[in-house]
C-alpha cells in the first residue's frame, strides 16, 4: 500500500529535505548537499523563486516508512518568456521501486492536469542553476559538482517505462588543464587586451561583492536562450549569491569590462572540494567546515561553474583571454585538471572550446518530456 502526502508542515519539509541522505547511504558517488543550503532552496520564506512559480511537493509511504519524494513547478515567467505551458517535476528521488516511481510521478501528472498545462519536463528545478536531468552516462565516475543530479539507472529506466522521451541532454568535460598556455589562446588574449578590455581579478571576496549585480544583469541577457534558464529577479541574485560566494575563492573569478568599465564578460571556477563534502556528510558545524577547508588545500581538479560574454561581442576573443587568466590561477594552485561543469548538447561554441582543449565526455545527463 503506497501512501502519497502533500507536503505542508515543517517537520514534512525536513523528512524531504533529508530523504536523500537516506536513499544514497550506500552509494558510493553520490556527493551530499549541505542541508542548511537545502532549506534555503526548500523555504518559502528564504526562496524567492516561489513568488512567481506554483509549486507542490510530495513524499510516498510504503509500509510505514517514507521511500520517496518529488516537487512539481509551474515556472510561469520562463512559461511566459518561452511560450510554454509546462509543468516540471524535481528533486524526484526513490528507491528502486517501480510502484514507488510511479505513484510519484501521478501525483504530479494529476497537479499538472488540473492545471490544464501541456507538457510535463524534468527533472528540472526552478531554473537551470538547480540540479537538472538524470545521469544516463558515467554512473561509475564520482560526482564532483554540488549541483548536479547522481542518480541511479534505475531512475532513466522507470522514466521510460512511463512513456517519457528526450527532451535535451546536457554533458560534462572533463580535460587536463595544459601545462604551456596554448599559442593560440596567448595570440587571442594579447589582441583583446590591445582593443581596450580589461581582465579583472580578485584576493578578496568583499573586492567581488561590488560586481555581483552588474554580473547577474548580464547572465539575464546571455542566458534568455538557455533552456529551462528564467531571469532572476534581483532578491533572486542575491539568495543566489549569499549560497555559493562564500564557498568560492576569488583567484578563481574573472571579469572583464570594456573601456566604459561595464562588465561584458566572466568565468566563474572553484577547486573540487567534494571529498570535503562527503566527509560534512550535510553538516557544516561542528567539524564539516573543516573538512571543506582541508579539501581546498588537496585538490587536484578546478570546477567550471559559470560564465558567458555580452551577445554582441561574442566572437571577440574575450572567452580567450579570461581562459589564459584562469588557467595561470590554476597552475598556480597545482590543479592539473578542469571539469566543464554541464554543457548542453547543443551548445556548440561552449562545445568547441572544451574540445580544442583534447578533453573528453564523462557524464551525460538528460531532461525528459511527455504531453499530458
């Protein structure tokens, strides 16, 4: 007997908040999210997102015992901008259980009927900065990016089963970071510099805190063609922030302005700190800072996060001349290795860029859809 509820009380929010940890104890790859970040993402009060999206969450019963969860949203601003009417299932997580996976994903087929939506997406949180897609290739790979989804096979097979297709997937570079900066990088950065660009770097992180809505505005108008990205509103930029600068060092953040002094360009990396991560196991107090701390200093790898260029000067060499600039950073961290964090298949010129580095694909994740 599989029992569906509705998520609605504060201790409902907390058993789905840490289900996860539950279901992946014994998964090996699986990378543990922070649950104080998590219940910023999960609070109405301390997420924004939830102002202009419709949203409902359920948990399955099955014996006594809570063995799944999923969210479904209703993303009216990207609906609006893209001319969709769909719905998006997320943070979907169960155990191997078909019965289990089904009566899940019904309960948010029926919330989407009722609302007379189209098409149901996902996985696919509020927007394409949330973990998105479920993992169909490099299952045996450790995970090294906080927001990316680990799912089992398990999870693509049940999809499937229930008539769901491909909707886009997204893949994940992973390339050594070259020893010698590349002629052709060095040539493309030394013009740039010479047509009135200039490449800003940090020490600090408070030297950064200035930019940060100058590099939001610009992610709205880069990112309007990304699917499943709506533009954050300025509370939005700002929740978004206050989750994730603090974890970044700022050798690792690069911006470029053009002779007006208005950034038109970044690339945003930080060292791999997933070990720490999983030895947090969720929890940055007592000790789990400590663990964060210590990676930083043992890390091998620099992790790709975000990036883009204004539109109009896309071709201009900018992507060139921040890339020298970073891999100098990572040198001189000893990072030997970069992940391109996820890239969609269609994106070719983010494409490109990885592959003239001789990287190659070791994950692929893929968004699937079905009419209602």
């Amino acid at each position: 007997m599989i029992k569906i509820i509705e998520v609605k009380s504060k201790k409902d929010l907390k058993t789905f908040i840490h289900l996860p940890f539950k279901i992946h104890k014994n998964h090996s790859q699986w990378l543990p999210p922070l649950l104080s970040d998590e219940w910023k993402v999960f609070d109405k009060k301390k997420n924004h997102s939830f102002e202009h999206c419709d949203t409902i969450m359920f948990l399955s019963e099955k014996d006594s015992e809570i063995v799944g969860r999923i969210m479904g949203i209703v993303n009216h601003a990207y609906n609006k901008g893209h001319h969709e009417n769909n719905a998006r299932f997320a943070f979907m997580e169960c155990f191997d259980d078909a019965d289990v996976f089904d009566a899940l994903l019904n309960s948010v087929k029926d919330w989407a009927k009722q609302k007379k939506l189209d098409k149901l997406v996902g996985p696919l949180g509020f927007s394409d900065k949330d973990p998105q897609g479920f993992l169909i290739e490099g299952f045996d790979d450790p995970m090294s990016v906080m927001v990316t989804n680990c799912s089992f096979p398990y999870m693509v097979e049940h999809i499937e089963r229930n008539g769901f297709g491909k909707k886009i997937d997204l893949v994940q570079y992973r390339a050594r970071i070259p020893e010698q900066i590349p002629e052709f990088y060095q040539k493309v950065a030394d013009r740039v510099s010479r047509h009135g660009f200039k490449l800003m770097e940090f020490k600090k992180s408070r030297h950064m805190r200035p930019y940060v809505k100058a590099v939001f505005d610009l992610i709205n108008e880069a990112y309007s063609d990304i699917y499943g990205f709506a533009p954050l509103q300025e509370i939005e930029a700002k929740e978004f922030s206050e989750r994730f600068l603090p974890l970044l060092n700022p050798k690792f953040i690069k911006l470029v302005a053009n002779k007006e002094g208005k950034i038109v360009a970044f690339v945003v990396a930080m060292p791999d700190i997933s070990g720490g991560f999983k030895k947090a196991k969720g929890r940055l107090f007592p000790f789990g800072f400590i663990h964060l701390l210590l990676s930083f200093k043992k890390a091998t790898q620099l992790n790709l996060l975000l990036g883009c260029v204004k539109d109009n000067i896309r071709n201009s060499g900018l992507d060139a001349l921040m890339a020298v600039a970073m891999f100098n950073s990572a040198k001189e961290a000893n990072l030997t290795v970069m992940d391109s964090h996820l890239v969609m298949e269609e994106n070719v010129k983010m494409r490109a860029v990885m592959e003239r580095l001789d990287s190659t694909i070791y994950k692929r994740y893929r968004i699937f859809e079905k009419s209602l």
